[in-house]
C-alpha cells in the first residue's frame, strides 16, 4: 500500500530535516521520513510503562 504524505515546507522543516539528515547516514529527505516513520511505529507499539534506554555512539567527522 501506498500512501502519500504531503509536509507544508517552511524553514523550520527544511532546518529539521537537514538536521536529521546530517546526523544520521540517510541520504535522501524520503529516506529520513521513512525512518522516522518506523521509529514512530514502534513507539507507538511499546506497552505503557515500558522502560526505554537511548543509547548514542559516536560519529568521526570527516570532511
């Protein structure tokens, strides 16, 4: 199934995601969506009172 999914671009939006495309290894605008996404699908799926831990790691710059 495919659905579209339409975002009014203003400037916080294209700072947003350029932010997120930045920090991550996506490469495209459609690919950092579908990402956060699956990230939402499962937070949303999580039982409440379900304890989450964020863990990080660390990127070398390279350019």
């Amino acid at each position: 199934m495919t659905r579209t999914l339409s975002v009014r671009k203003t400037p916080a939006i294209d700072a947003a995601l350029a932010e997120i495309i930045r920090v991550t290894d996506a490469e495209t605008a459609t690919e950092a969506v579908a990402r956060a996404l699956n990230l939402y699908t499962a937070w949303l799926k999580l039982k409440p009172g379900t304890t989450v831990v964020a863990t990080s790691h660390t990127r070398r710059k390279t350019t």
